[in-house]
C-alpha cells in the first residue's frame, strides 16, 4: 500500500469509512481509550467539527477496530489526527501503515504536505515516517499535553 511501510505482523483491512458506518462507534471508543482517558483529558471531546468532513481510516481485524487515524483536509495542505492504536497491538507496525495509507491519500490529493501536532512520546514514530519538527514545542489549549507541529513535504 506505501513506500514506507513493512507489513504489519497481524492481518487488518485498511478502509475509510464515514461517521454513519457501524464501526464508528468502535472509532469514538478507540479515540477515548487510546488519546483521552488514559490522560486524563477532560477538556477534550470524542467528536469535533473537523469529524464530518474527514478522512476516517481504520485498520479492522475482523469486525475489530484495532487502528485509527484520519486526514482533515485544509485548502493545499491536510492535518492528520487521532492516530491511535489499541495497547496490545502497538508496536506491530498498524500506526505505521496506517500513518502510509493517509499520506498516499494525500499524495493522490496532489496536497502540498501534512502536518500534525505530535505528542512527544510519539516525535520518534513520526520522524520515522519522513515527518520532521517545526517550531518549539507548545501545549494546546484543550489537552494539556506537550506538543510538537511536524510536517512532510509533499511536492
Ligand atoms: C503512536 C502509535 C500510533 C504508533 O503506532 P504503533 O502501531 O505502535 O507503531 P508502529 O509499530 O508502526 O511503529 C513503532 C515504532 O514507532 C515508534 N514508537 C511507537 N510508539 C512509541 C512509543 N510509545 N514510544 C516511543 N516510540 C514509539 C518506535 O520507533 C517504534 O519502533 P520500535 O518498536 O522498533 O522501537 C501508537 O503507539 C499509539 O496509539 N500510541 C498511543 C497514542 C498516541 O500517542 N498517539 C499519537 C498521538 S500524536
């Protein structure tokens, strides 16, 4: 599916699917689980405006939903968010196909590049991927986390 990705080590479907799909709900439960809960980010809300008009990808083993992340386009560029993967499948390689899928999608949307606000423990998953730091880090007004934007370069 990319130039970038080794196959994962368990056998998923890469797909887009929109809010009205079944698995949506296991999306909102992932998004909780993986990027909120754990963290204690009461401020932060499983749906937001951008969630109508995104790009949901989810990496489905099964009818489970083991991988998440989406691409909200933005004029020449597009930001990718939300790129989550359950605890006991991380470090398989999902994030990494899944990261491959939504920049080859972009790339097919002839974008500029993508960016996104990295946490810090994940700068190095992102930097794997060709993704590099731009700018100091910073925290967000609604999870309290340090951040760091990071972009790569389409064109
Ligand atoms: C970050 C995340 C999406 C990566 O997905 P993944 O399927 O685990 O990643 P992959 O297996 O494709 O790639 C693993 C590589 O990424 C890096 N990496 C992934 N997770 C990492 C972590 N928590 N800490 C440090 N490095 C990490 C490592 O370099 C790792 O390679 P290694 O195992 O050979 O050391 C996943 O770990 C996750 O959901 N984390 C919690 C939520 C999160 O932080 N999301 C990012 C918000 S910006």
């Amino acid at each position: 599916m990319s130039e970038v990705a080794d196959a994962p080590e368990i056998e998923v479907e890469l797909k887009f699917i929109t809010p009205a799909d079944p698995l949506f709900a296991q999306v909102e439960k992932l998004r909780w689980d993986v990027l909120i809960e754990p963290f204690d980010l009461t401020g932060e809300v499983t749906w937001d405006d951008d969630d109508p008009h995104s790009s949901h990808l989810v990496a489905v083993a099964g009818d489970r939903v083991v991988g998440y992340a989406r691409l909200i386009e933005q004029g020449d560029v597009a930001q990718i968010r939300h790129v989550a993967v359950l605890p006991e499948e991380q470090r398989a390689g999902l994030g990494t196909v899944l990261m491959a899928a939504l920049v080859a999608e972009a790339r097919r949307r002839e974008l500029a590049h993508v960016w996104l606000n990295s946490r810090m423990p994940a700068v190095r998953f992102y930097e794997r991927l060709g993704f590099e730091r731009v700018g100091e880090t910073f925290y967000t007004p609604v999870v309290h986390l340090e951040h760091v934007r990071m972009e790569l370069a389409l064109q």
